[in-house]
C-alpha cells in the first residue's frame, strides 16, 4: 500500500514507555501521573453508571457538563460562552485538535505549527491534504519571534497552532505573544487552534494566556482542554473545544462521525465534579510544588535544566554528561540509568538536536526520589 503518512512511525510517547517497561526503568517519559487520583469523582461515576447514565451521550455532549464548562471559562477567564453552541466534548484534547483540522483545513492549505509541536499536529494536518508549514524555535528559551511567523504566512494560510503552556518546552505565553499573534493574524481570515491542555499548570504567578482572553483571537479559534490532564485521568479519554457558532458547526460535522459522542457516566460525573472549583484552581499550587520538590532533589547534578514556566514537564540539557544525540542518549539512559525520558528531536520535524530531554514530574514524591537518586549519578 502507499502510506498516506510514509513518515510518521509510533509515537514516541508508546515507544519510551515500552522501553521504560522492557528494562524496567523508572518512567519520566510519557506524561501520565501516578498519584492516586480523586475518589470522589470515581465515586461519581459509579453513581451515574448506577442511575442509569448508559446511553449515546448528545452528540455535541451532555447538556449539564457543557453548562459546567461554559461556567468554569468565565470564572477563569471572565468571558461569557455559550453552552449549546460553542462547547463540544471531544475523546481527549486529541480528538478535539483533529477533528479541528479535519473539519477546517481544506487540501492544499499551509498550516503553520512552531516546533518543538505536540506529535499529533502535524500527522493531522497532512493526512487531510493539509501542508504543513514549520517555524523553528531552539534551546534554551525558545524565544518566538512573530515577525518571522509572519513571514511564514501566504494567501493559502488556513491556521496558526499554538499551545501554551508548550509541551515539551514547558514555556507559557505571554500577553505580547498574544498581542502580536492578534497583530499577524488581524485583516486576515486565518483560524487558531489553541492547545490549552495545561491551562491549570502554570507556575509562578503567570497567568494563563488563553485565546478566550482576546475577543479578536476568540473569534477566529477554536480553543481545545483535555479533563485527562486537569484532573489526572489520562485513560479517561475527555476534553472538549470551544468555538463561536460558526467554526463549532463545522467541528461537528466531522466529530458526529468520527466519534459521535462521549462516555455518558463521565460526563455527568465531571459535570458534578466541576462545581467545587477548588478542584482546579488549587493545581498551580499542587504542580508548582513537585517542580520545585524536583528541581531541588536534582541540585548538584550534571543535568542543568531549563526553565519551567508550566505543564508537568521540564526540560534539562545534558551536554556535561554526553554528546550523544537525544534518542540515543534517552535510550542509554532508559537502560543503563533506568530512567526514561523524551527526546525532544521527536517534537522537531527535521529531529533537531538541542541536546535536551523531557521528564515528567507528574509523579509522587517517592517515584521522583527513586529517579532522581538515579539522575544524580550520571
Ligand atoms: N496536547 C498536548 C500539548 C498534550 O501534551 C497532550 C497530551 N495530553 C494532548 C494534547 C492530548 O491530550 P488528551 O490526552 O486529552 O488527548
Ligand atoms: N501528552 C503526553 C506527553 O506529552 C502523552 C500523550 C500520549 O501518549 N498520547 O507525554
């Protein structure tokens, strides 16, 4: 067969976890937590489950979690969403960027993405006859400059990416960012897909960026959250997007038939669970924390790390310990240290080396102990 998608193997994320497995190392790759997480919100999914919540949820979701969410967003945010037409449920923030793509990218049209990117966006965007149109930005700030964004942009840009706080670079978007991505974007008819999969991970009295903060972003984006990440149920395969009429409207006409509609009993249960806001707005803190925890039990080791504005994930140069390159030294790591990490080539289309790997801190005080014992004798 001819592959529609000759250069895409497996995701790093399965391939790292599989060697953290085969050699039994200590897993900081794939981003999961492995804390125990809220009974209370299991314990209200067994209620739905038992009143009877097992049927086709509404296609565009269940009408009380829309609601929630559409009240979560004007707490956070202070904009006002319409529930109805404005706020799917997607499987997960993965559905929600690609059925995003899917519905809006037409065959032909340039899609700019600023890597190191989150793997799925640009899979996405080229198995639907989309071309991928890739601005670079490198270790260790990963400084945006959005005059050269701008040059990127043609008459057949159709969208801009974005994701902040960024996965893998654990940078987080400032006003001026914002500012000057209304700037390149204003007089023109190009969508933003906004990856907010962190929202809630931001650190050091930084404020989320998010495009609902800035009507004339708002208008033109679709803006997609995973509950996977915000309340620690990755296997839950939740989240939803946000976007006016227009573009929502578009979005289902591709999500009725990719996925129809979502988990019924989680729903209501996250729809529940919404309503004390302390479930969120309490993870800054609880996040902020275990970097801060990891950081400090890695003092005196000869990996330097960079800067962690927010997501669970921090990056650390390790240029003292090897000049391999990333994979390479992930992998030797993964066996001979055995503690896994992501190289970030992986979020680089041309697998650009900074010589810098990912670890997830997303994990209990005693994993993070074990693993960084491990670090501190590289
Ligand atoms: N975007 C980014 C930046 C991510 O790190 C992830 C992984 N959680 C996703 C999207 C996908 O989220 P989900 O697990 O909800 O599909
Ligand atoms: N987002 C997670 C990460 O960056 C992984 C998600 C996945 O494995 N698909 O590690």
């Amino acid at each position: 067969i001819t592959s529609k998608l000759p250069n895409v193997g497996t995701t790093i994320f399965t391939v790292m976890s599989a060697m953290a497995n085969e050699y039994g190392a200590i897993n900081l790759s794939q981003g999961f937590p492995n804390f125990p997480t809220s009974e209370r919100l299991n314990d209200l999914v067994t209620e739905h489950l038992r009143v009877g919540h097992n049927q086709y949820a509404p296609m565009m979701g269940v009408r009380e979690l829309q609601e929630q969410i559409a009240h979560k967003i004007k707490l956070m945010y202070g904009v006002e969403v319409d529930p109805i037409q404005e706020v799917t449920i997607t499987s997960g923030a993965t559905e929600g960027l690609f059925t995003s793509i899917a519905a809006l990218v037409h065959r032909g049209e340039e899609v700019i993405i600023l890597e190191p990117a989150y793997d799925s966006y640009r899979p996405a965007i080229e198995v639907v006859g989309g071309v991928p149109v890739i601005y670079q930005l490198f270790a260790p700030d990963f400084k945006i400059d959005w005059d050269a964004v701008q040059a990127l942009i043609t008459e057949r840009t159709r969208m801009i990416v974005i994701n902040t706080p960024t996965n893998p670079t654990g940078a987080a978007f400032s006003p001026e960012d914002m500012q000057a991505l209304e700037r390149i974007t204003a007089d023109t008819n190009i969508l933003v897909l906004s990856d907010e999969v962190y929202e809630h991970l931001i650190y050091d009295g930084l404020e989320h960026q998010s495009v609902l903060r800035y009507p004339k972003l708002r208008e033109r984006s679709l803006a997609v959250y995973s509950f996977g990440k915000t309340f620690h149920k990755t296997g839950w395969r939740i989240g939803y997007c946000v976007a006016p009429p227009e573009l929502t409207a578009e979005f289902r006409k591709v999500h009725q038939f990719n996925t129809f509609s979502i988990n019924t009993p989680i729903q209501y249960a996250l729809a529940d669970f919404l309503k004390d806001p302390r479930e969120y707005l309490e993870l800054p803190d609880f996040f902020q924390k275990k970097r801060d925890f990891f950081l400090q039990q890695l003092e005196g080791s000869r990996l330097k790390p960079l800067t962690c504005s927010g997501t669970y994930f921090h990056l650390f140069d390790y240029s003292e310990i090897s000049d391999m390159p990333e994979r390479e030294f992930a992998a030797w790591m993964t066996r001979e240290i055995g503690v896994a990490a992501i190289p970030v080539s992986a979020f680089y289309s041309n697998g650009h080396n900074n010589g810098v790997i990912r670890l997830c801190f997303a994990k209990t005080e005693s994993t993070l102990k074990a693993a960084t014992e491990r670090l501190q004798s590289m």
